[in-house]
C-alpha cells in the first residue's frame, strides 16, 4: 500500500509518483501521513517536507500552501518548492549571509 | 571606381502600390569630386521636382531592405516558437489551478453553514482603487503596448468620474516608462517583467497588491491585461482580482461573473498551412469530495492559506495570457513587415533595372551617334 504524492506549483509539478510516507510541516506543527490515514485539509508553512521512498529519505523545501490528504492521495499545493537535490550549498550560504544582513 | 559619400533624403511610404509614386530626392555635397568616373547618373539638385537617384544608392538600397526582410522574418519566426512556449507554460500551470478549484469548491461546500470571516474576501465601500497594468517589455509589437494604456487611461478617467481615488502597479517596460513620463498619476510600484512570467514574478505583484488591500489603502484591486483572443484580435480586459469571491470566481467590473471551474486555454495550431490560435474551454470536474474531510487547522486558517495561492495563480495567469497576446502581435506586425519589405524591393528592383537600361540604351545611341558623325 503506497501514498500517491503529488506537489504542485503554478509553473510546474515538482513530483508526482508513489511514496511510502512523508513528514510534512504545517502550521500546528509536523505531522506524518502513512498509508491509509484519515483524509485531513491543512495548511502548508514554509517548512521542509520529507519523502521517504524505501528506507531512504528524500527531502524537499516548500514556500508555504495548502496540502490535502484523501484515499492514499496526497496532494500539495504551494507557491515554490524546490528539491534539495537542485540546491547548490554554495549559493544557498550566501543567500542567506545576505538575508541575515539585511534582517539587521 | 570612387565612393562618394552621399547624403540622401529618403522618403518611403509605408505602402507602395505603383512604382512611379517612389521617389529619392538627393542632395549632394561632394559633387565636385566626381570627376573622372561618374558611372552612377548624374542626379540634379532641384527642391521643387524629385529626382530618381543614382544606380549605386538603389543597390545599396535594395540590400538594406533585403537585410530587413530578413531580420522581421527571424523576428516573426522567433515570436511564434515563443508563443509555443508560453502555451506550454499555460498547460503547465492547469493541474494547480484545477486543483485549487477542486479544493476551494470543496472546502466552500463545507463551510457554507458556517460564518467565515476571511480578509481577503471582504467587501468594502470602495475609495480607493488599484489597477494592475500588465504590459510588454519590448515594441515591435503593433498596437499591443498602446491598447492595454488606453485602456488604463480610459479605466482612471472612469474612476476620475466617480470621485474614487486611485494607484497604478506598473507591470513592463513600456508600461513603467509611459507612468514615469507622467508624474501626475500616482503609482505604487513599478515591477519588472521577464520573458517568462514565473511564479516568483505573480508572488511579487500578488504581494504587493495583497498588502495594499490589507492594509485598507485601497478598497478593490483590478488587473489589466490583454485577453489572448485569437493571432490577429486581442483584446485588453479588466478584472477584479480583489475582494475575492469564496467561491473563486473570476470577475469582470460589470460585475459578470466566470466560474472559476469553467477554464479557457488557447492552443497554437496549423489550419490549411497557417499558423492559427484556437482556444479550448474546459470545465473542471469538481466532484463531491468525502464529507468526512476533517480540517487540521482553523477552517479560516485553511483559507487564509488557499486564497493567496488563488491569488497567485490568478495573476500568473494574467501575465501568461498578456506575454502570448504580446508575441502574437509582434508575430502579426513582423509578417506584415515583411510583406512590405518584400514589396518594396521589388518596386526598387523594377526602378533600377529600368535606369540601367536607360543608361545603357544612352552609351549605345552616343557611340552610335559617335560613329554616324565621323561617317
């Protein structure tokens, strides 16, 4: 028994094909979802969203939506997602040096 | 044989119908310096009558407007594999916006008993206004950048009428450089756009838009964009983005509403060998979800999430359908272009064989003439 995960973004869809659980963060916190949970709505934050496909994990960056849970489908909308494979260490350092200095 | 550099006033008409009509007037400087070898005419100065002009400025003529023709064609090429591509953008984008529907549809179902209270959907007695004015970012593209401003100009003086208050989101080149020139309409913030709308693009003028609202500085924001009617119409439309509907519909000022299940897609195809645009409405299935459906969060929390995602989707949707009009303009005005380029050559090219043999016809009767006298 596999989740059918599909992320979705208005430019593009970012993943579409059977998982066996994820970890998503949403806005009271993480939740899990494994095979034949109880179809839920809830909202997305800016988090991380865990994919694990046989024993290994996969992880991907999400802007913040809207996921539904339904009969072992799962669908997630959101403004951007990008998977941690497509993200270069390098540039995200410095994104982020200039983030932080602009938040002071 | 010498160059002289010449300067020449051209005159060239947009449509040439008969050859006699074209017509060079030249003015030379350096007249004086052909001397030995004139082997182009000797064109007169005179301001009164124009004169045809010399066998090598319509050659080098010809060459310029064969190397135009080849530049508008590349041009018209280039916009139609670009329309290609912001078709595929658009059908990229229809699972999350179906979707979306599916689940806005749903979770409305849901809540229809409850009272909901969701900012964005909140209707105010309306001061203030926001336009949002999606244009190109470069010309050559027919009347494409002039329309969607009259139509903006015509929205503020509406507006002006009313007594409302209003602000202008520029959104493109054209559009930024038209309100920079006229600092007595007030705008908000210009924002640039690229040559493919993405979502990062939709998120900034959907932000912008959104905390305006929010904040209560303006009471309705509307978008104004070109509708992406067909290669040869387009048509400037005016939406309201905000207040949303609940129900995700999509809504024209005079009020006439789109479901927003009901979708429209336009496809580029061929029809007896041209290329045509023909556009497709599909309706979204929106079944009836399980009513167990249970929220993890505050019902007004889970909308507080979708309804900016609709937002989003709406705008970029906007910007898609405004970027396709754009290149179909620029499409059509390059291929007439080039019709007139390939026109005009000819026209030159039947004016320049004609004053070779003119010239040619003139050295035989010299050197007959020539011949005859020493007889």
């Amino acid at each position: 028994m596999t989740l059918n995960l599909c992320v979705l973004t208005p430019n593009r869809i970012v993943w579409d094909s059977e998982v066996k659980e994820i970890i998503l963060s949403t806005n009271s916190g993480q939740i899990g979802v494994l095979p034949n949970h109880a179809p839920i709505a809830t909202a997305v934050d800016i988090g991380i969203l865990r994919i694990r496909l046989n024993d290994q994990w996969v992880t991907m960056a999400l802007m913040g939506g809207f996921a539904r849970i339904g009969n072992n489908k799962i669908t997630i909308l959101v403004n951007d997602a990008e998977k941690s494979s497509d993200i270069d260490p390098e540039e995200a350092k410095q994104t982020l040096e200039i983030a932080e200095a602009n938040l002071s | 044989m010498s160059c002289s550099n010449l300067t020449m006033l051209v005159s060239s008409k947009p449509s040439i119908s008969d050859a006699s009509n074209l017509s060079f007037r030249s003015v030379l400087n350096p007249f004086q310096l052909l001397s030995q070898n004139s082997p182009s005419c000797s064109p007169s100065r005179s301001s009164v009558t124009p004169v045809q002009c010399g066998l090598r400025e319509l050659r080098t003529r010809i060459e310029s407007v064969k190397n135009t023709q080849k530049i508008t064609e590349a041009m018209k090429l280039v916009a139609a594999a670009k329309v290609r591509r912001a078709q595929e953008a658009v059908v990229n984008g229809r699972p999350f916006s179906e979707t979306l529907v599916e689940v806005l549809y749903n979770i409305n179902e849901q809540l229809q008993t409850e009272d909901i209270d969701v900012p964005l959907t909140k209707v105010r007695p309306v001061k203030k206004v926001a336009l949002v004015v999606c244009t190109g970012d470069r010309g050559l593209c027919g009347g494409f950048n002039n329309n969607i401003i009259k139509k903006a100009e015509k929205r503020i003086a509406e507006l002006k009428d009313l007594g409302l208050d209003y602000t202008i989101i520029s959104v493109g080149k054209k559009g930024n450089s038209y309100f920079l020139r006229r600092p007595y309409i007030p705008v908000d913030r210009f924002l640039e756009g690229g040559t493919l709308p993405t979502a990062k693009e939709a998120q900034a003028i959907a932000d912008d838009a959104f905390s305006l609202f929010i904040s209560e500085e303006v009471d309705k924001v509307e978008l104004l964009y070109t509708k992406f009617v067909s290669l040869v119409k387009s048509d400037p439309v005016i939406h309201t983005l905000l207040p949303l509907s609940p129900k995700g519909e999509i809504c024209d000022i005079n009020g006439n509403c789109v479901d927003a299940a009901d979708d429209e897609f336009f496809r580029l195809t061929t029809k007896e060998g041209k290329l045509t645009v023909e556009r497709d409405s599909v309706r979204t299935k929106t079944e009836d979800y399980s009513p167990i459906l249970e929220f993890e969060q505050d019902p007004v929390q889970i909308l507080d999430a979708l309804l900016p995602l609709y937002l989003n989707s709406q705008v970029l949707r906007a910007l898609q359908e405004s970027l396709a009009s754009e290149l179909a303009a620029r499409m059509s005005a390059m291929s007439s272009a080039t019709d007139n380029a390939v026109e005009l050559k000819k026209n030159l090219s039947i004016i320049y064989n004609r004053e070779r043999q003119a010239k040619i016809t003139g050295e035989i009767l010299e050197i007959v003439a020539g011949a005859n006298a020493l007889q």
